[in-house]
C-alpha cells in the first residue's frame, strides 16, 4: 500500500501521528497488545502517539433479550480469538459488558496523570473481562480495578472520570472513531480479522478494532485489524521517509520490570527468549498463563479474588 494524499495533520507542523483506534473491552485489541507494545516502545523520536477510544458497547445499545445466551455466544466468540491470538481469556465469562463507557471514561481520565499510569490502567481495565471475566462496566467496577496502580491519584481519577471535560473527550474519540477516511472499509485480506469498517445502527461506519492509523502531512497509512508487527513497521517507515523504528528486546527481568503484566505472547516478541524470572507472580487463565510483577500482584484484582496459582 502507498502513502494515501490526507488533509492537514492536526497537531504540530511536520509531525507524524500514530493514532490506535481501540476500546478497552476489545478481545481483538487485548489480542494485538503484544505488537501495540512493541510498536509504541520502537516508534521514533518525535512521533506523535494517540489512542482513540471508540466506545464498542454503547450506552444506547439494546439489551439481549436472553443475557445468559448472549454470554454463552459472546465467550466462544472470545475463545476464537484468542486462538488466533494467543492471548489469555477468562475460564469463566461472567458477562457481556453492558458498556464500554466507564472503562473508556477512566482509562481517558488516566491520561492526566501520565502516560505511564494511563498504560498501566488501562491493561488493568483490559484485564477484567479476558483474565477474571467480569467487564469493569460500571463507574465503580472501573475504579475499583485500577487500585494500586503506581503513581495513580485514585481520588483525582474518580473526580475526572465523572467529568464532563473527560466525558466530552471521549464522545470527541467515539465521533472520531465513526469518520473513517476513505477506504476503511475495503481492505487487504490475509488475516482472520482484516479490520473492514463496520457498519453502525444509523447507516454509518466506524473503525474496526483495533485499527492504526499513521497520518502525516503527506497522507496516512491505515493498518487496521489483525496484522504481524512487518504491516506496522511499514507504514510508520514510509510516513517517517524511511526512519527506521528502534526495536529493543528486553531481558525477561527488564521486561517485567517495564510492563509489570505479561502474556505469553508478550513474552516472545518483547525479550530476548528467556524464561518468566523466578520472582514473577503466575496467574492461570483459560489460555496460558498472565505474568505479574511480585508489586502488580500485591493490588492486581487477579490475586486479590484469589486466581494467582503462586510463583
């Protein structure tokens, strides 16, 4: 694909922008996390990176006539992406998030704080549903999984998140998210997820998710749904005029100590091939195991409901 003519680049002049379309209860992103981490650590300097919450469960959505039906599907759905993934599920769906507001609202208000809080607050809320199964929906379910986190004022994100500066600033990113440029939705195959634009209840689109969109002053590339690391290394190489991305592998020690929660997956495409150190805190799920930092594991809700299978 070549680079495709884009109006002006909002932000800074002669900036390249990484933007990831993605919601926080997303089995598609929390699949893509592996290359999203490696991405965002070997993007060069001076590139511009934003996330885009596109609120997938939507206040307005109607609700399953059958709630313990629409759970049954919704979990074998996971499991099937997970198979081509390879991320860890849930043993057990509890149930479909009602919404993905409040996570989406917490996870923005986050980003006041830094942007290793917002990292790290997000995986949490990612956690919820594909490694204990119960979706932070509420306000206080959101909250409530982001406790602990380090460097996180939990009063002040509890105040923001019931914003209405943070809420207009996601309405702003799901309003975003339902302007796809032009050709989102007819895109290369190859993938089990190509990430096609989906059709909205009102006759619109949006992005498919995850989607990653490179946009400069001279055009954009749009890498959209499931694709290996190559598809992003090529379009954030030919936005850049060529600059290469400064992938580093981390030993497992310095891995851990960087991320503080690992999947398997993670684990090979992020270090340099060794084990999950002796001291890492093992948490069972349905499809492998999630590694945590000893500190992650003192506050992570995994361990305080009990899941952790020890170290």
């Amino acid at each position: 694909m070549t680079a495709v003519p884009d109006g002006p680049l909002a932000g800074t002049p002669g900036t390249t922008e990484v933007v990831e379309y993605t919601d926080p209860l997303c089995p598609w992103a929390w699949g893509s996390e592996p290359v999203f981490r490696w991405l965002r650590a070997a993007l060069p300097a001076g590139v511009r990176r934003r996330r885009v919450f596109c609120v997938l469960f939507d206040e307005d959505d109607d609700p399953a006539p059958d709630p313990a039906a629409e759970t049954a599907w919704y979990a074998r759905y996971v499991e099937d992406v997970a198979r081509h993934t390879g991320a860890p599920r849930a043993p057990r769906l509890h149930r479909v998030a009602a919404s993905s507001w409040p996570a989406s609202l917490v996870a923005k208000a986050a980003e006041a704080q830094g942007s290793d809080v917002a990292e790290r607050v997000l995986r949490r809320l990612r956690e919820t549903v594909f490694v204990l199964g119960v979706p932070a929906d509420t306000h206080e379910l959101a909250l409530a999984a982001v406790r602990g986190v380090p460097g996180l004022d939990p009063a002040r994100l509890a105040a923001d998140a019931l914003s209405d500066a943070v809420r207009e600033r996601v309405r702003a990113d799901r309003s975003e998210a339902r302007r796809p440029v032009p050709g989102a939705r007819s895109v290369p195959g190859g993938s089990p997820h190509p990430g096609a634009a989906k059709e909205t209840g009102d006759g619109g689109y949006r992005y498919a998710l995850p989607t990653v969109l490179v946009r400069a002053p001279g055009g954009h590339r749009l890498v959209p749904g499931l694709r290996p690391r190559e598809a992003y290394a090529a379009a954030v190489g030919e936005m850049c005029a060529g600059v290469p991305l400064a992938a580093v592998r981390l030993s497992p020690d310095e891995a851990l100590l960087r991320h503080r929660s690992l999947t398997g997956p993670e684990w090979v495409l992020l270090t340099d091939g060794g084990k999950p150190p002796s001291w890492a805190v093992r948490v069972e799920t349905g499809n492998g195991p999630l590694w945590l930092h000893p500190e992650e594991a003192a506050t992570h809700p995994a361990t305080r409901s009990g899941s952790t299978a020890g170290r």
